[in-house]
C-alpha cells in the first residue's frame, strides 16, 4: 500500500498561471480533504469530499476548486494564482469505519510569484 | 467559532527529559481529539485519538489525556529522544450534517537537544 500520494512534490507558478494538484489514496477510504499549511498557521480545511460524488467547502475554499474524481482521486484546482496561494498543501484521507483517523500525504509545496 | 489553542508555542529539552504539551479548544458537538506528530517537511502522523468517553491513551512513550469537562488536553513525553524533535498538533473534530470537521491547532514545535 502506497497510503495517500500527491503530485508533484513541489511547484513555482506565475502569478495567473493555473495547476491541478493531484491525490489518490489506495486504501479504499470515503473521505478525502484538502489542506493548506502556512507558517505559524495550523492546518486549514480547504475543501472536503465525504463520499464519492460529492464535495463541500472548507475553511478557505475562495480561489479553489475541487473534483473528485473517483473513490481513489481528489484533485485541487488553482485557476489563477496569487502570491497568497503560496503554501504547502496535504491531501488526507479517512475511512467511515475507522477511529476517526485521517492518513496524510507528504504534501506539494507550491509558490506563486 | 471553533477553536484550538496549544501552548507553549515551542519548547526545547535536554535528550532523556520528560515534557507535556497542552491542547484547550471550543470545539462543539465535540467528537473526538488526535494528537499529531510532524516532521519537517512530510504530513503529519497520528499519536493518539480519544473520544469522549476517553480520559487516557498511550503509545509508547507518548501518553495523551483528555478533560471533556474542561475541554483540555495534554500530550506527554517520556524519556525524550532527538527522533521526537517535531511540531506537536493537535485536532478536535466535531460533526455537522453527518459529516465529521477537524479543527486543527497551530501546534507546538519540540526541539530535543543530545
């Protein structure tokens, strides 16, 4: 088991400039979330996905979007990026019959100038 | 509004020494509280979960407890070693239209010294 993967690992966009972050989990979890982590900042919720099909906002959803795509995938939008999007973002995933675990990914550093 | 506060913001001891971290929050329907551990550059990894009924919980050398009463916990460590050099994090989730919210704190970051 590979646990939860990201794609890539690190990322320099332009200000405007649109990426997709990647996330697949092996694990055959229902719940899938997307974080961003900043110094001094603690983890905040961007989007989550309880179930396949669907999505719900987080925290910090402006300037994302979200599909997923599969039981397996949950993919992060970046339509146009700012500078303010400079961040580190973790996938995590969560089965509904587990103790309320989340298993992270190792993250994608991404940074906007 | 839900939140998390954990103190001290760092902390740094001498290998071998014991340490307790500390987690308040104002998270509500509460649903249960994780310890994180994170290293430098990877996500974080879960120590201990707790519901409410759970006032202890232990892995190895890392030993949570939880007052739901006073809505406080503590995370401690025994015997330190460089390897538990880490941001501390910790989470208290609550549910909201049958989905289940985390709340995460800011995290205390633990430098261990040989």
């Amino acid at each position: 088991n590979a646990g939860v993967t990201q794609t890539p690992k690190f990322q320099v966009l332009k200000t405007g400039q649109s990426m997709t972050l990647q996330c697949a989990q092996d694990m055959n979890h229902n719940s899938m979330y997307w974080y961003r982590q900043d110094p001094g900042m603690g983890l905040r919720l961007i989007y989550y996905s309880a179930s396949e099909g669907t999505t719900d906002k987080g925290e910090v959803p402006n300037g994302y979007n979200v599909s997923r795509l599969n039981k397996r995938e949950f993919s992060l939008r970046l339509e146009s990026a700012a500078p303010s999007q400079t961040s580190v973002y973790f996938c995590a995933s969560r089965s509904w019959t587990s103790t309320y675990e989340q298993y992270f990914g190792p993250g994608t550093r991404l940074t906007v100038t | 509004k839900n939140q998390v506060e954990q103190s001290p913001q760092s902390l740094i001891i001498l290998e071998g020494k014991n340490c307790t971290l500390q987690c308040n929050y104002t998270v509500s329907p509460f649903s249960n509280l994780r310890w994180y551990k994170q290293d430098t550059g990877r996500g974080p990894v879960s120590l201990t979960i707790m519901t409410f009924s759970e006032n202890t919980k232990s892995n190895g050398r890392y030993t949570a407890t939880l007052d739901a009463d006073t809505k406080q916990s503590s995370l401690h460590i025994t015997a330190s070693q460089l390897s538990d050099s880490a941001s501390y994090i910790c989470v208290v989730s609550f549910t909201s239209g049958g989905s289940y919210i985390p709340t995460f704190g800011r995290g205390t970051s633990l430098i261990v010294h040989p």
